[in-house]
C-alpha cells in the first residue's frame, strides 16, 4: 500500500490568530485531512525570540487549539500538537543550527524585521529560528509545507539545509515543497495596505474572534485608494487597497476576480467595503461560536494535545535517532 503524502505546519501564538493567518494557512490545512497525514502545532518555541507575557502565551496556545480545531482540523484526522511537548524539536533544532550558515541567516527578512521592531533584544533565538523551524519541518519528513508568502524564504532556507545534510550524509531528510495558496498568500494590512496584516497593527488586522459589528467597522474605515476612479477594479499595483480587499473577498466567497467586478460595476467602494465585511463575519461566525464551545472544554483540550504530542514525538524520535548515528552520536 502506498504511504499516505505528509503534510505540516505551525503558527506562533504570539497573538490572537487573525485573517491572514487563517487565508494563507489555515484554510489550506483542513480540506487535505483525507489525502494526506497531517501534522499542525502551536510554535510556542518560536514566539520567546521575543518577550511574552507567561500567562497570556500559555491563554492563547490554547486558544489557538480550540480555533485550529473550530477551523475544521478534526483531531481525529489531524496530529496537533504544542511545540514544546516535543523535546525532538529542541534537539534537531541544535543540530540543524550547525548545518546553517550565519550568511543564511543574515539574509531573512523576518530577521532583519524583527530586529528593527525590537532593536532592544536582538537575541540569539531571534537570529538562529530558521534552524528551529527546518528542524520543526524536517523531524516529520513532509512533502508540503503550507504557508503564507512571508514564509516562503524559511521554507527555501530548509530546503537548502536538508540538501547540504543529505549531501554530508545520504538520503536522511525528505526535501519539502512549500504550498502557497493563489488567493490569500498575502493579505494586507486594511489600514495600510503596503504593509502585511499582522497584529502589530490591531486598527487594520481582523482577528478570527472578534465581534462581527467590530469587523465591520473595520472594513469601513479600510484604506481605498486616492484615485478618482471609485470603481472596483483589480489593479495591485496601481490600486493596492481595492485590490486587497477583493483578495480577501474572492478568498471566502470563492468568486473570480471579473465575477466581483462585475457585481460591483458603478457602485464605488461605498457599497464594496461593507459588502467584504458582510462576507468576512459570515465565513467567521461559525469558527468563532465553535472555538468558544471548544474553548470553555478544557478536558477536551488537554486530551487533543496529549495524544498529539505522543504522535508526533513517536514520529520525530525516528528521525531524531536516524540523525544522531549518522552524525556519530553514540546511541544512548
Ligand atoms: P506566523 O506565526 O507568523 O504565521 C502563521 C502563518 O500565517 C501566514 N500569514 C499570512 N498569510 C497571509 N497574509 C498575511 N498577512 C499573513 N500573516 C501570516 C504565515 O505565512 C504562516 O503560514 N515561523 C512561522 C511559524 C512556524 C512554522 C514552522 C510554519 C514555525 N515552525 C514550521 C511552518 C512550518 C511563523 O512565524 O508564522
């Protein structure tokens, strides 16, 4: 029998999870269960590159469960896990940092982000997380990585660093393929559409929990364009504001960008903006009622990433160990 293809990802729970979050990633992941072995985690390694508060970090993975699985990823179908139940991560993670050149690393724009937004604690976790993240990827041997377009360059960097080490030492690691949706690869920011939505800006990001009429207001006051047009056409970079939010509306109504043109034709972007909204909160009312039902079963919670961390970790240990002999670790 051929063996089911491997699928993974993770997000950080630095913040509340947002749209472009659920139309880069997660909308992608949940619709693959039956084709694929599906491996989804809460990067809560990730997120102390920067300073968290304890108790918010441990509220929202959680959190981030609960919405993972009110977002269609069935527990029974898909291994989610906490990141840090599974030490293999920690472990390769160090490995994979000495198979990563510091040139590499100097060249991600993640970084170089990051370190201007926090000149404060340029850390070494901040510097050396690609190596973490091969390491996240690598341990499970996936064939496709689904992601956004900003972490498209991290996924190439693993790519890169599986070839050397398989190149050093034979066929240890699968090489994967990131998968990058046609829509929603890049949502941007509503309130500053040459910037990516993130929770950095709360103003122009949309969190998947939050109350429809505060959706709403937001799609409202979303940025438009200066031109004197006020019709809705698809133009990115002439555009950008129109154009992002016809991307966020082909991505949950399905439509084409000629078929929302069409729909819209001499109505301006007074009827647009509240229309998007209008599909927004109706593609997230079910998320956000089921996350919170989920949310307030903590016993259910804490069964889901029990059993996911044994999955996984039985999973990583194989790789953890093939990868221990072939450096010339002395098995314990
Ligand atoms: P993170 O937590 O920043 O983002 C999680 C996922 O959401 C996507 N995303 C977006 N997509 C479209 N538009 C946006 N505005 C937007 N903002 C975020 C991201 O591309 C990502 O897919 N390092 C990763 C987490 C991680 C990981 C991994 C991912 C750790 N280990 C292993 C895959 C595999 C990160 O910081 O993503």
């Amino acid at each position: 029998m051929d063996e089911k293809k491997v699928m993974l990802s993770g997000i950080q729970p630095s913040g509340d999870l947002h749209l472009g979050n659920y139309l880069g990633a997660i909308r992608n992941w949940g619709a693959r269960a039956e084709e694929f072995d599906c491996y989804y985690f809460m990067a809560d390694m990730h997120t102390i590159t920067v300073r968290q508060e304890p108790a918010a970090l441990r509220r929202r993975t959680l959190e981030q469960l609960a919405q993972y699985i009110a977002c269609g990823l069935d527990p029974e179908k898909n291994t989610l896990f906490i990141q840090s139940h599974v030490h293999q991560h920690a472990e390769l993670g160090w490995v994979l940092n000495c198979y990563t050149m510091f040139g590499e690393l100097s060249r991600m724009t993640q970084f170089k982000d990051k370190a201007a937004k926090h000149a404060e604690n340029i850390n070494g976790g901040l510097f050396t997380y690609p190596a973490l993240m091969a390491a996240d990827i690598l341990l499970y041997q996936p064939d496709f990585v689904p992601v956004g377009d900003d972490q498209k360059q991290h996924v190439e960097l693993t790519r890169d660093v599986a070839q050397r080490f398989n190149g050093i030492y034979g066929d240890v690691f699968k090489v994967p393929e990131p998968y990058i949706p046609k829509t929603g690869a890049r949502i941007m920011s509503l309130n500053a559409p040459d910037t990516k939505m993130s929770k950095s800006i709360p103003e122009g990001c949309v969190f998947l929990m939050e109350k429809p009429e505060d959706i709403q207001r937001k799609f409202k006051r979303a940025i438009t364009d200066s031109d004197t047009e006020n019709c809705v056409r698809f133009d990115p970079a002439g555009k950008p504001g129109v154009a992002n939010l016809m991307a966020i509306y082909s991505a949950v109504t399905g439509k084409t960008y000629d078929e929302i043109q069409a729909e819209f034709a001499g109505m301006g972007y007074g009827k647009f903006k509240p229309a998007v909204g209008d599909a927004v909160v109706e593609a997230l009312r079910p998320i956000r009622e089921e996350a919170a039902r989920i949310m307030a079963d903590k016993a259910y919670l804490e069964s889901v990433y029990r059993a996911g961390a044994e999955k996984a970790s039985y999973v990583a240990e194989k790789t953890l160990r093939k990868v221990y002999k072939k450096i010339g670790f002395v098995a314990r």
